[in-house]
C-alpha cells in the first residue's frame, strides 16, 4: 500500500468518533433499570392525590381466564389486582353501590360546593337533601380519632371549608370512588402541615435531595456498566407531564427492543406487597398486554438495608445525634421501620384478599435491624451505653429488641409508642427513635409515623429549613413537657436520609449492581473475572466452588442451605402464621433461585497499615445478594499465618472504599483455608493483623 494512502487512512481513523469504532451493546443484550417507587412530589398536587388511591385499588378481573391479569387475587368475581380493602369498597358491586359511592367530598367555594376533583359536578346547597348530614371534616371521627385532625403544632384546620356530604344512612353519591376521593384532602392537610413548593415544576416532581440521589445512582450504574445498561424511572403514581408510570415506561423499554429488564425497589425492607404487586405484576400485566412478556427476561431488586454500606450511611446519620450527649451516657435505642397489616384473607364482597400473612417483610426487616444494631453498636458502643432491649437484656429476639413498626403495627409487632413507654419503665431518659425504611423524609417520617405514636412533629418553619429531626421532652405519659422536669424524658427522633444523598446513592447501587449481575452481566469497572458459576435453587440450596487446579482461587466456595420452610409462608393462614421471633429461625434463606459467582475483582486495594493479606480478594456474587440465614464461604490461603490469633476476614465496602473486618468462622492453617459465616455477599479476604515490628512481607491490592 503507498504510503500517502496509508497516511490519509490513518488520518480518516483519527476523526472517526470513538463510539463508531468501540463495540457496542445491542439493544437486546442491554440490561432495562427499571427503578420504581412512590413518586411523591415535594408539594401538594391535585393529580397525584387523585390517582395515588388507583395503586391501592388496581384493575379488576372482568371474567374467569381473562388474559394478562396477573397475580390477581381473590376468588372471581371479587378478584383483582390489589385487593387491599373490602372487595365493595374498591370496585362497584351491584346490591353494594353505597359501599363504593355513599358519600362525597367537597370545598364550599362562593357558596358552591365543588368536587375533590374536576370530574365531580358541584352541588348546590339547596339541592342537598335535608336528612343528607353535610359535616366539616375536622369534626369527623374514625374510631374515636379525628380523621382530619388540625396542625399539631398551630391547632390550625387546614381543611376549613371542605365537607363530607352524605353518610351510610342517608347516602349522597357522586359518581366517584369514596377510597379515591378521601386522598385529596389527605393532601391537602398533609402538605399544609409539613409544606413545600407550591408553584410547579418543583411542586410536581420528587425532592431536590431525592432528584440529587437518583442523578448519583446513574452517574455510578454508568461509570460501572458503561453502555450494557439503560437507566430510566418510572413510578406507581405519576404527575402528568413531569414524571412517568411504571408500566408505561417498561411499554416504552420493551418497544425500544429491549429484552432484559430489571426492577428496582429504593426502601430497605424487602416486601411482596411492593415487590411483587405494587411493581412486578403492574408491569408484567402491561408486557403481557404488549405481547412480549414471554420475550422478556425479568429480574428484581428487592432491597438496600443489611448491606455494608448501608449500615455506614446510618452510623453516619446517627453521628451529631448520638454525640450530642457526654461520652458514658445511656441511651436508648430505637428502630423504626415502616410496618404491614398482618390480617387473614377473607372472601366476598367484603374481603381483602391481599396476601399479608404470605409477607417475607417481617422475618427480613428483623435481620435488617439486627444487622444495623451490630454496626451502630461497633461504632459508639465504647463510648456510649446503647440499650436496643427491655431491661438492657443481651438478646436478639425480637421480642425483646426496640424493633418497632411506625405506621401499619399489627400484633405481635410493637409501635414506636410501645417501645418509649418501655424505654421509660426502664428509667431511661435519653431515647433517639431512627427511622430506617425511608429513602428520605417524607410525610411517613416528619408527620404521619409521629402523629399516629404520639410523637412530636416539626415546626412548619423547621421543615422549611431542610431541619428534619427534633428534640423534645415528655413525661411518663407521653404528654409533651419541658426539659427541666425531673421525670421528663428526652426524645431525639433522627432524620431519614434525605441530606445524604451520596450515601444514599451508593447503598442503592450496590443492590443494584447484584441485580444487574444475576444476568450474567458485570461492570466494566470494577472488572470481574468470574472463575466458578453454579445455579442454586431457593429449595434445596447448594454449593458453588472454584476446582480447577491450576486456579489461584481453587477451593473457593459458599455453601447456601436448603429452604427450611419450604411451605411457608405460602401456606399461612390466620391460625398458623408465624412472625419471626428467634433470628436463627426465619422462614426462608433465599428468596429465590439464582446463578450464582465465585471470581476475582480488582480495584479493591490492600488491606490497610498493618494488616497483611493471607488469600486473595474473592468475589462472591451476585453482589450484594442477601440472605435470610447464614450462608458459608471458604477462601484459600495463599499466604503462611504467622499467628493464628489476630487472623480476621473482611469485606469490602464501596462506600467507606476500604475493608471491614467481620467475624471469622474457622481458621486451618494446615488445610490453607478459612470459612465465614454472612448474610450478604461481596469481596472478601482474610486478613493477619502484624506485630509492630513484624513487617516482613508485603501486602497485595489484587
């Protein structure tokens, strides 16, 4: 070839832009990230609180084998998709209309009464019957409770001028679902109390903080997966013209060619009412309507607590409020998580036939207490007296534990309330309550939680400050009191985590990561070198192990026990549910089959000053997979053990970028390897701690 044509090719290669000479990823072969949520806008609007009730509701099934209905519940013809109420409440049955529709919701504006919604038509006064009661929400009561009670903190009724319009004896219907028109003045009460933006954009999209997390969480899928993937978000309620539903943008996925596609769940607690109903069942329904569910490879997130990065994000959350007090003080210790019904399904019209005594929830959100109790304690406990039980007991039963439920709290869970009026029978008089489900603070956290435990909520003023915590007093009783009372107890209620979006960010991406990875695709950075893979059923468990000989990583292996329910908790009913008291006897180990790694992955570093790596940095994946009981992992030693005594493993957190050492199981030094027990899995290595004066050999960084 001459040379000018040579040089005039190489010219040509040097224009062309990177991306058309860099292999890309075919659509088909990309991975779909599906996250999903609430989509609760930072203020109040009008669209949002008139569908959020639909996700409660959820499409019904019109007759026996319609297509495409899936996961429905209930027996035909009171099934549907939710079922989360009495089947007549949700959907209009005939001989029940009154149940559906009795009554309705309005704001007497210029002496007309409108509609919760722009669809109702608005009522005349004279044209209201005379028996037909027309009553102020604020004078309405459930259950000895004002529904609509005023401001906590001002007394003020938010609500002044709505009114409820008809009762089950005299009935005024409208046209519209009583369920679904109920959430607009919830929101509007709701949202006057704890403020927010009022002029849109900004009053129909998600917080500042939550859209900072969800920028974070891309900026590291990407940077990891580089073009294998494809982010988007979509959620269970949609504000018109700012954000999407779930399903339509799995519509929109699919259409574009895409064949993989994950679900994602931001909250720290695995459930099925989330998981599988709220997101699963609503997309693989519009996939199935679509015609390409059968196409379509799902795969699902389920939570971000139990990792190590989330426990760091909450010894970091809890640092100014636990500091706050002297060193050697006594505090007790409080966890909150959000709480589900426990209730038997019951059928008919007035059945609710969602699942709740089939939840994982219960047994898991205790793990993820106990994990996130063992962190927090290894972070103050030499510089504090934590107490997370009655009595100060040394005990991991739950029963014992401050483990409480904030909002749905059914026996044998204990409430936020519960759990303080222990604290203070114990004479502790320094409590902090932590809320730990929430991916930010919202109303669950800063109003609802708090005004249903008698807790005090935050000044309007306060929340407009981004200050999200509080501190007060309060006697035996509960009754707000000042500080200097010599039986006052003083309650510090922390924050969520909306003022630490990184950590946030970083919790939720290695969750997600381990999603991504259960299709057998892996970051680009960090690389993984997968050495063994082995498909373990959530039944019968099994054992993954590197054995080709000429592997640096021979006799790597994790070992996962078999189901030790294998019925349960399908087969709850209300005699024989079970919640989970004693931790080593939950009801499950997986939640579900999966493919299963053992590799190598680099960009993990050594181990530290003075310590001296003893095997190599083993992959064990999907990351952060999680665990409902211990699963074992052996690693090889490459390297001699000088003293057996000060041997530990370690696992690598992405979030401090540095190991954390946990408890190691068994050490043969003669049989070059150690196993260790965990619930969740990572890179590890095992680890000696030197003498001072021992620094003969070189630690590596793999």
């Amino acid at each position: 070839m001459g040379k000018k044509i040579l040089l005039f090719l190489m010219i040509i290669t040097l224009f062309i832009p990177y991306q058309t000479i860099a292999k890309k990823t075919p659509v088909e072969e990309k991975v779909a990230v599906l996250i999903t949520g609430w989509g609760l806008p930072d203020g109040f609007n009008l669209d949002y609180a008139w569908n959020a009730a639909l996700n409660s509701i959820g499409d019904k099934t019109e007759y026996p084998g319609q297509p495409c209905k899936i996961g429905h519940v209930g027996s035909f013809p009171f099934q549907s998709h939710m079922n989360m109420q009495p089947f007549a409440v949700l959907h209009q049955v005939s001989g029940f209309e009154k149940y559906y529709d009795g009554y309705g919701y309005y704001k007497l504006v210029d002496g007309v009464y409108v509609g919760a919604y722009p669809d109702i038509d608005s009522v005349l006064p004279e044209d209201i019957p005379a028996e037909v009661p027309v009553v102020a929400l604020v004078d309405l009561f459930s259950r000895g409770k004002q529904k609509f009670p005023p401001d906590p903190n001002t007394g003020e009724d938010h609500l002044a001028g709505w009114y409820k319009i008809g009762d089950w004896t005299n009935t005024f219907p409208n046209g519209a679902s009583d369920f679904q028109e109920e959430y607009v003045p919830v929101f509007i009460r709701n949202y006057a109390t704890i403020g927010g933006p009022t002029e849109e954009p900004a009053s129909a999209l998600p917080p500042a903080g939550v859209q900072e997390m969800d920028e974070h969480v891309e900026d590291l899928l990407h940077h990891a997966f580089r073009d294998k993937i494809d982010v988007r978000s979509g959620f269970y309620t949609a504000v018109p013209g700012y954000t999407l539903d779930e399903e339509d943008v799995a519509e929109e996925f699919a259409h574009e060619g895409f064949r993989k596609m994950l679900m994602c769940r931001e909250t720290t607690d695995n459930n099925r009412f989330a998981n599988v109903f709220a997101t699963g069942n609503y997309v693989k329904e519009r996939l199935c309507e679509i015609g390409v569910l059968d196409d379509m490879e799902i795969q699902q997130t389920r939570q971000v607590g139990r990792t190590p990065e989330f426990n760091t994000m909450n010894v970091i959350n809890l640092q100014p409020y636990i500091e706050a007090y002297p060193e050697g003080s006594t505090i007790g210790i409080i966890y909150v998580t959000r709480g589900l019904p426990f209730d038997p399904a019951t059928g008919g019209p007035f059945g609710r036939a969602h699942p709740w005594l089939n939840e994982i929830y219960h047994d898991n959100a205790y793990l993820n207490y106990l994990s996130w109790k063992k962190a927090v304690s290894d972070a103050y406990g030499d510089r504090y007296t934590l107490v997370y039980t009655v009595g100060g007991v040394e005990s991991n039963l739950r029963e014992d534990n401050f483990y409480t439920y904030g909002i749905d709290i059914p026996a044998p869970f204990k409430s936020i309330r519960d759990a303080i009026q222990e604290a203070k029978a114990d004479g502790l008089d320094k409590l902090l309550v932590a809320p730990c489900h929430w991916n930010y603070d919202n109303t669950d956290t800063i109003l609802r939680m708090r005004e249903i435990n008698g807790l005090k909520v935050n000044t309007l003023a306060e929340l407009d400050a981004e200050i999200h915590h509080t501190v007060y007093c309060e006697d035996t009783d509960g009754a707000f009191v000042n500080c200097d009372g010599a039986e006052a107890a003083e309650i510090t209620i922390a924050p969520a985590y909306l003022h630490l979006p990184y950590e946030f960010a970083v919790s939720y991406y290695v969750a997600l990561r381990g999603g991504i990875e259960r299709f057998g695709v892996f970051p680009k950075k960090p690389k993984v070198k997968v050495k063994a893979s082995g498909f373990i059923t959530k039944l019968d468990g099994g054992i993954v192990e590197v054995t080709d000989p000429d592997s640096k990583y021979l006799g790597a292996k994790i070992e996962i026990p078999a189901d030790p329910y294998p019925d349960r908790p399908e087969s709850f009913t209300g005699d024989n549910a079970t919640a989970v008291n004693d931790p080593l006897d939950t009801n499950d180990c997986m939640w579900e089959d999966s493919m299963m790694y053992i590799g190598k992955q680099n960009k993990v570093g050594g181990l530290g000053h003075g310590i001296k790596a003893r095997s190599k940095a083993v992959y064990f994946g999907p990351y952060r997979t999680l665990f409902n009981r211990d699963v074992t992992l052996t690693l090889p030693l490459k390297k001699k053990v000088k003293n057996p005594e000060n041997v530990s493993a370690y696992i690598y957190n992405d979030l401090l970028e540095d190991w954390e050492e946990v408890p190691l199981e068994s050490l043969d030094v003669e049989g070059k390897r150690a196993t260790l027990k965990t619930k969740v899995l990572g890179v590890f290595r095992i680890g000696e701690k030197m003498e001072a004066d021992d620094c003969d050999d070189e630690d590596d960084d793999d």
